[in-house]
C-alpha cells in the first residue's frame, strides 16, 4: 500500500520536527537551580482568609518565584492551602494527582473512596491518585485548615493533568487550549460488529 495515502484518514501535513546537534542537544537540557524561597506563615493565611469561595473551598497555591507561570512550587511539586469554615465540606471529586494532605488547624475527616479518616491538628491523609475524595469539617466553632502537596506540575507537564469535580461530571482533561492544537477530536463511532472485540481494561 502506499504509505502516503493511507486509507480514509486525513492528509494534514505534519509539523516538522527539530534537528539539534549532540552539543545543542545536550545545551537545550541545562536548566538554572531554583533560587532559595520562604513562605511566611502570617501572609500565607491572611491571603486564605481573603480569598474567594471556589469549588466550594478557599483555597490558594504557593508558588515560587522563579516558576510562577505554572504556579508551582518546585519543579515537580505543588502546595495549596485549604480553608474551610465551620461544619464545611468539599465537594466530592477526583484528579489525576495524588495528595498529602497535612492538617494545620482544626478537625475534620476526608472520605476517600467511601471510607471515612479523621483527621485533626498534625495528621497527614494521602489521596491516592483518581480516588474519589472530599473533605470536612466537622467543629461548630473552629476553622479548619488542610496544607496539601500535590505532584501536580508533574502530570501537567506531561499533559496528564485530569479532573473530575464534581463527582457525577464528565471528566476534564486540564490543558490551555490554542486554536487548532490537537485535543478537540472526535472519533467516528465503530462499527457494531467490532465492538467488544477487544479493550485495555483489566
Ligand atoms: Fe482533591
């Protein structure tokens, strides 16, 4: 068969790829060491105090200076602080990331996956990446206060970045979309009689 047109499928020209030299290969992987970073305490909560309720929690990122477009804060790591008032709860939701969750004030449990952990001041949850998780608290007077880290700028570098929030929602696939750039396709539906033949699932 001739490989240039093969079958039904589209005949776009392909974007063409870069070729380095070894050298400038080996130059374009050298990065700068992130500079050192603080994080005061009294700053970080009265900005969670101030800021806005969505997804039904206060929640902020810290980030570093040096990689503040991906709002991260290092390379490989991010942290986000949660407030939630009162008799509060999260919605129940799933990402691709997993997360330590350290709470910092307060008391409350996190269900993860149906399964319900209390935590209170000192105690660290982790959510296993795509569980099922929400979290409450459960004081009449106290706020509470999760600090979670999270490998998410991992996955986002890696476009694995995916959301499920809340849970019941068709799942989201997080990315910055550009017209045209790929991620927008919808396959034909297949024919009847190849469905079922075979799947990736265990
Ligand atoms: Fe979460």
């Amino acid at each position: 068969m001739d490989q240039k047109t093969p079958g039904k499928l589209d005949q776009a020209e392909p974007q063409a790829g870069s070729i380095l030299a070894y050298k400038d290969f080996i130059e374009s992987a050298k990065r700068p060491l992130l500079k050192p970073a603080v994080w005061k305490f009294d700053r970080s909560l009265e900005a969670l105090h101030a800021s806005d309720r969505d997804f039904k929690r206060r929640i902020i990122a810290l980030a570093h200076p040096d990689l503040a477009e991906e709002s991260s804060a290092a390379q490989d790591l991010a942290i986000v602080m949660q407030l939630m008032k009162p008799g509060e709860r999260s919605q129940l939701h799933r990402h691709s990331p997993w997360a330590l969750h350290f709470a910092l004030a307060g008391q409350g449990y996190t269900t993860i996956e149906g399964v319900r952990y209390d935590w209170s001041v000192g105690d660290i949850v982790f959510t296993p990446a795509w569980a099922y998780h929400e979290h409450v608290n459960t004081s009449d007077t106290e706020d509470a206060i999760l600090y979670s880290l999270q490998n998410m700028p991992m996955l986002a570098h890696l476009n694995s970045l995916f959301r499920e929030e809340p849970a019941g929602e068709p799942m989201k696939h997080v990315l910055r979309h550009r017209p045209g750039d790929p991620g927008s396709y919808t396959p034909p539906p297949r024919e009847a009689e190849e469905q079922g033949k075979s799947s990736w699932r265990a």
